[in-house]
C-alpha cells in the first residue's frame, strides 16, 4: 500500500474503469475534497469499487 495521494486517486480510476466506469484522477480528487468538507467524512477511506 502507498502513501502515496496520487498513486491512490489512479488506483480508483483504475477500479473504476474495471467496472465500466470513466473517471480522471480530477474527479476523484473533487470528489474526496467534497467528502472532505463533510461533517459526516471521518478521514478514513472509503471502498467505492470492491
């Protein structure tokens, strides 16, 4: 496992894209930053594709 953030956001990209779905490391990146703001988001990360 990396620590790396980047290596991380093109994992998912790469996860979603085994699924059929198309996202840029943008996307995700936008995404975590909204999940970020939220009061709900307790900074662990979250298993969007299995």
């Amino acid at each position: 496992m990396s620590s790396d953030p980047e290596v991380g956001k093109q994992r998912m990209v790469e996860n979603a894209a085994r699924q059929g779905v198309t996202l840029i490391t943008e996307e995700v990146r936008g995404f975590l930053l909204q999940m970020d703001d939220e009061e709900e988001f307790n900074g662990h990360w979250v298993v969007l594709f299995p």
